[in-house]
C-alpha cells in the first residue's frame, strides 16, 4: 500500500502523490481528470446541470468510472436478492461461502439522486476480493422518486435484516461504509443505530461523505470556499471544479431534501449532539486532498475526535472526488480499499 505520513500540527495521515514529497500536487491522472471535466463544463456538457438544463436521467447515466476494472484473483460468488424489501448484491469469496463472515454493509454515492448497485460494482467485488468479508450493496431509494428519508429507511432496514438474522446469513460484526452520499448514509445510520439502542454496527468507514447540508451562511462560507484547497498548480481549474461541484447543491434541496429540515443530524451529521458522536462505532475517513468536500469532513471528524469518538482519517493527496470509484485504474483507489478491509478485520 501507499506509504502514510503525518499531516503537520495535525494528527491526520496522509498518501503522498507517488514520486512526490510534499502536499499540493495533483496526481497525473486526476490532473487529467480535472482538465476534462473542465472542459465538459465549459463547452456545456455535463457541467450545465447547474443551470437546470440537464435532467436527473442525464445525470444518472453520466456517473461511474468508465476505466474501472478491477481483476479478481479470487473467485467470487455474486448474488441479487432481496433484505426487508429492499434489492441488495451480496459478493464474497466463492470458498468461503458457508463461514461466518465480517459484513460491510456498503451504500453508493451519487447526491443522493444517482449511483446504482452497477456503478459500485467494481469496488465492491474488490474488497470481497481483498479480504474475507462479506459485502451487502444497499440498492436504496433516490430522489427525486424517493427523497428523504427513504434512503436512510432502506438502509436501516438492510441492517436490521442482517442483525436479526446473522445466524442464517453467516454474518459476523458489521460495518457500514459508503462513498460521499453513502459516506453521508455510514454516518447517519450510525447515528440512527446508536439513538435506537440496537448497536447493530461495530464500525463505520466514510469515504468524502456529505456531513453539511444546512444554509447557515458562516457555515456555508467556510465549507464552499475553493481557496484552503488550491495547492500549488492548477489553481483556476480547482477553483471552477468545486464552485461547479458545489453548484449541484441547489438540485439536492430541491429533490433530495425538499421540505424537511437541512440541520437534521440525519441530512447533516456534522450537527449530531457530541454524547451520540461519542457512541458512533469505531470510524474511519478517508479523502482526497482537492475534494470539495473535505473541509466539511474535517469538520466532522474533528467534532467527533473531540467528543471522544474513536476516528482515524487517511487523506489522499492529489486526488479529486469520487476517486474510490477508479478501481484498476487509480492507486489510491485500490490503496483505499485495502485500508478499508485492513480497518474493518484488525
């Protein structure tokens, strides 16, 4: 795996850029990521989604990595079924299908208005394929056909199926993990897991997870701002790529949150009273170093850290959003997966 080093005056690690030795620096490949998407959003492709000109099918069928693939070197037993009513994909090693397994109970990204079960696809067979778990892909409901809190409800009710039948599935302790929406949904239904007292989860694992929703504007000005994150090249395109990034904020009010209220711990972790965040399991974050959203994850896990919670955070320089999702194709994608499985077995 990527060597981790210490952040300065902090007690956050982060993976350096291969071949780099300091901060600030786009990874090659983001780097060309970033320019491309500069220019969809330029030339009025995907990037027009902020003025309302494309439609959340356009948006849907735009995501995912198209480059991910990654080679099992195990053989892995796939399967769609149904948990509590909600449609799930279980993967795990084809040997170990009757041991009883640690299970990663995993909800994909996509604003909560997109991503599917096929766009985490490749992540999910990796980390089936890295270590002996079992691995439950949440197909959750999205908005705007189903705002919130339907998607926390579908994924409550995957975990409450998984806990009360643990003999029969073969589940070991349990972890909730999720990619930016879904990294938003590890925190909440570890929150909601934690209020109800069924302490069904045993860890939790966030990668750039949406924890602020609110519009409290001093807030807002911090977590929006682009300039605590341009380091030391590409600064307008960094700039243009999270104020674009930020923009879609106006279709999650509009579809995902609608009338209920922004500040809720349950759209907005980072609000959660520190006596709950003090009993959220076992955690782990995970980001990039140019993510629009890391400054609002840092937030997050600062309060949890102060509170007494049990959190470590990795973050991976040079990479932009949604990295997890390149998978074969990125280092840290793989790199991330790794240190996720090592989290979730030690």
């Amino acid at each position: 795996m990527l060597e981790k080093v210490n952040v300065k005056n902090t007690d956050y690690q982060m993976k350096l850029v291969p071949g780099k030795d300091t901060e600030g620096y786009l990874d090659p490949k983001a780097k060309e990521e970033l320019e491309d998407s500069i220019k969809q959003t330029n030339t009025g492709d995907f990037g027009s989604e902020v003025n309302g000109s494309v439609t959340v099918e356009d948006i849907r069928s735009s995501m995912g990595w198209k480059k991910a693939n990654h080679t099992c070197q195990q053989e892995l037993s796939i399967t769609n079924t149904i948990y509590n009513g909600v449609k799930v994909r279980v993967y795990l090693q084809k040997s170990l299908a009757n041991e009883t397994l640690p299970t990663i109970l995993f909800m994909h990204g996509g604003g909560f208005f997109g991503g599917s079960l096929d766009n985490v696809e490749y992540p999910c067979e990796a980390l089936a394929d890295f270590g002996e778990v079992r691995v439950v892909s949440v197909d959750y409901g999205l908005a705007p056909e189903h705002p919130y809190p339907q998607d926390l409800i579908d994924c409550y009710q995957v975990l409450n199926y998984l806990a009360k039948n643990k003999a029969a599935l073969k589940i070991g302790n349990i972890t909730a993990m999720g990619d930016s929406a879904g990294g938003n949904l590890a925190y909440t239904l570890s929150l909601l897991d934690r209020q109800l007292g069924t302490n069904y989860l045993n860890k939790a694992v966030a990668l750039y997870p949406v924890t602020y929703q609110g519009k409290d504007a001093k807030r807002r000005a911090i977590f929006d701002t682009p300039e605590p994150l341009i380091g030391c090249e590409k600064a307008e395109d960094i700039r243009a790529y999270i104020n674009n990034f930020n923009g879609s904020q106006g279709m999650i009010n509009d579809w995902y949150i609608r009338d209920s209220d922004p500040e809720s711990m349950y759209i907005s972790p980072l609000n959660a009273p520190e006596n709950l965040l003090k009993k959220m399991p076992q955690t782990l974050f995970m980001i990039g170093e140019f993510d629009p959203l890391r400054l609002q994850g840092e937030a997050f896990y600062n309060k949890m850290k102060l509170a007494g919670g049990d959190i470590t955070y990795i973050r991976y320089n040079g990479m932009t959003h949604a990295f997890m999702d390149k998978v074969g194709d990125f280092v840290q994608a793989d790199d991330c997966l790794h240190e996720a499985i090592d989290f979730i077995l030690k």
